[in-house]
C-alpha cells in the first residue's frame, strides 16, 4: 500500500468515526461528541506528519469539551428554570430505553416522552400540569440534541479544512 492509498484509508476511517458520531445524536448507544473528535484523532495521529493536523486536533478537542459542557448545562439551567427535577427526565430517559427495545427506534421518543408525562403527573397530580411541564423537558432534549449537533458539524468542518490545508 503506497503512502497516498494509507492517507485515503486513515482519512475514510476519521469520516466514517465523524459520520457514526453525527448520527450518534439520535441513536442511543452511540457516543456522538467522542466518536466525532476520535475520527480527527485517527487523522492526526496516523495521517501524514504536520502541525496542520495537531492544530485541528487541538481546535476539535475545544469544540467537542465545550459541546459537551454547554450540552448539558444550557439546557438544564432552562429545566430548572421552569421547575422540571432531574427525577421526571431520569423517569424519560428509563423508559426510552426500554422503549427503544420494545419498539425498535420509535420507541425510544415515545418512552421518553411518556416517561417525563408519568413522573410529572405523578409529581403534579394533573394533566394540566404535567403536559407544559413535559413539552418544557422535551424542548431541553432537543436543545441539548442540537447543541451536541452543532458541536459535532463544528469538528467536521475543521477536519474538512484540515484535510484541504493541512
């Protein structure tokens, strides 16, 4: 295998690593933000020598360290804020697990959102309660969801450039 086809592969390994992390947004199991950075580590460590890539590496690991901390604290700053407890999002994720496994894929939205309705009515005693307070819960998970995106189309695009300029 000469030098450019061992450049071809290890740049197919780190999109592919990016691509499985992108989709780990929304499939359970998959660790987004790890596989994304991982497939720029791969490029930097096994692609050709230059302080090209160790830049883009460095730049990735700030993109994917503050996605995973703004991840989780924007989007939880907004739940207590509204007064949803960490209980009634543990109950939503529980039961989109089981429910991934009951109904493959479809179930994990429908346990989760069903998981959040349960906990807040059990909490509230009302419907009319726990409904705003689930819509407020699924509205952080998509936010929490869309920062760790953004995070992850961040750390593909430097890679994109790392492999155009690097």
């Amino acid at each position: 295998m000469s030098l450019t086809d061992s450049q071809a592969v290890v740049s197919l390994v780190a999109a592919l690593a990016i691509l499985a992390g992108l989709a780990g947004v929304v499939v359970p199991g998959l660790p987004a933000l790890p596989l994304c950075w991982g497939g720029v580590l791969v490029w930097a460590l096994f692609g050709d020598a230059g302080a090209g890539r160790w830049a883009v590496l460095a730049a990735a690991t700030v993109v994917a360290a503050g996605g995973t901390v703004v991840k989780y604290l924007w989007p939880g700053r907004n739940l207590k804020r509204t007064g949803v407890p960490t209980r009634s999002l543990l109950a939503g994720a529980l039961l989109g697990v089981i429910g991934f496994f009951v109904i493959p894929v479809i179930g994990l939205p429908i346990g989760f959102v069903a998981g959040i309705w349960g906990a807040e009515l059990l909490r509230l005693g009302s419907n009319k309660l726990a409904w705003p307070a689930t819509v407020q819960a699924l509205k952080a998970a998509g936010l929490s969801m869309l920062v760790e995106f953004m995070a992850g189309m961040v750390i593909g695009a430097l890679w994109v450039a790392g492999l155009l300029f690097a």
